[in-house]
C-alpha cells in the first residue's frame, strides 16, 4: 500500500522525500562520528603523551653530573672507532684513549698530537654549548657555525677560523639508571680542524655521578 502511495505522488515530492532521507542519513553519521571515540586519535594522543614523557631536562642532567663523574665516549670517525674514558674528580681528571693502535692515559690539559677533540666532552661545555642553540626539537639541538665557533674559541683561548660553515647536532638518548646517554656530532668541528673526516659522531654515556675518588692516582 505504502508503495502504492509513493509510486502515486508526483517527481517534485519524490525529490523532496530523497533529499529528506539523505539528509537524515548524514545527520545519524555525524552523531556517530562525534560519540564513537576514534581510534587514530587515541593512538595519536598516547603517542604525544610518551614523547612529552621522554623529553629530557638537559640543565638538571649536566648540572647533576657536575664535577665527578665517570664517562665513556666512543668517536666513530667514519671507517673507525676510537675510546675514551674519563674520570673526573674536582679538579684532578684521568683521561685514557684507546685507538687502534694505542692505549694511553693522560692527566688533565696533558692530550698531544692524539687527533681528538675533548672540547665538548665534558658536562659543563655541552651545557654552554646548547645554551648557544641555534633550533632546538625536543630532546635535539642545533648550533650553527658562528655560535660554537666563538664557544670553542673561549673555551681554549683560541683562534679558530672557519673554513666550513656547518652545525654541530646533539641529541640526549636517555637518563635511565642514573646513566646520562648523548649523541654528538662534530662532523664540522673536525672539518674545521681540516681533519678529512665523511662524518664524526661522539656516542657518550656518564655514569659513576659523584662516586668517583682518583684523588690518590695523581
């Protein structure tokens, strides 16, 4: 009977019931979009919330570390890899470098035609270093040329010039276990230093923080 009644009514009243029906059929839609919780979206919210979590407090981390640690800092130099192994007490400071083909340990400001770069190994220097950031990302910092340049510079009494324009990159890893992780690269440090170096990457770990005594080894 109903289809009887439809079949009976004229094209513009059909129109205006198809269009009525579309229109209610969106409507139904939208309400269920809106109510159902997304699943993308709680995906994306858990994500956000873990990032938020991992970012990294770098002031608290180096200023812990402060004057006595222990450190261990592999330099990958593109086709090797050299240690270094640092500990630090106060003032008094035990360096040993290892490379492929040597061992040696040194006291503090006493590192001799070893091709290494100590500038910013420790806590204090990166610290300086970041603070002179040129584009920070969360736990990654940027510092162009001009700005690290000038920092090296002070901090050796110095007077490096630029032959390269590039940034030095740094990433804090982790702080778990009270074991500080951070990844550097000085590519363009290096290059500046005309070492011919593809790439320099510094994979440093501080740990021992304020467990250190090497007062009787000196």
């Amino acid at each position: 009977m109903k289809k009887e009644k439809f079949k009976n009514l004229d094209s513009e009243t059909k129109t205006t019931y198809f269009y009525g029906i579309i229109f209610v059929f969106i409507i139904i839609v939208a309400l269920i979009v809106k109510f159902v919780p997304s699943k993308s979206n709680d995906n994306k919210t858990y994500n956000e919330n873990i990032t938020q979590e991992e970012i990294i407090d770098y002031n608290k981390v180096l200023n812990d570390i402060s004057n006595n640690y222990e450190s261990d800092i592999i330099i990958n130099k593109y086709y090797f890899n050299e240690y270094i192994n640092v500990k630090k007490q106060g003032l008094n400071e035990i360096i040993n470098i290892k490379k492929y083909d040597s061992n040696n340990t040194y006291n503090q400001d006493d590192i001799i035609n070893e091709n290494i770069d100590i500038t910013f190994i420790k806590p204090q220097n990166i610290l300086r270093l970041i603070n002179a950031k040129t584009y920070s990302n969360k736990n990654k910092y940027m510092i162009e040329t001009n700005n690290w340049l000038n920092l090296y510079n002070e901090i050796n009494n110095a007077q490096l010039e630029k032959t390269v324009s590039g940034e030095i990159l740094i990433e804090f890893i982790s702080d778990k276990d009270n074991e500080y992780k951070i990844e550097m690269d000085l590519t363009n440090l290096y290059k500046n230093l005309n070492y011919d170096y593809q790439s320099v990457i510094y994979d440093m770990k501080f740990y021992n923080i304020n467990k250190i005594d090497i007062s009787n080894n000196n």
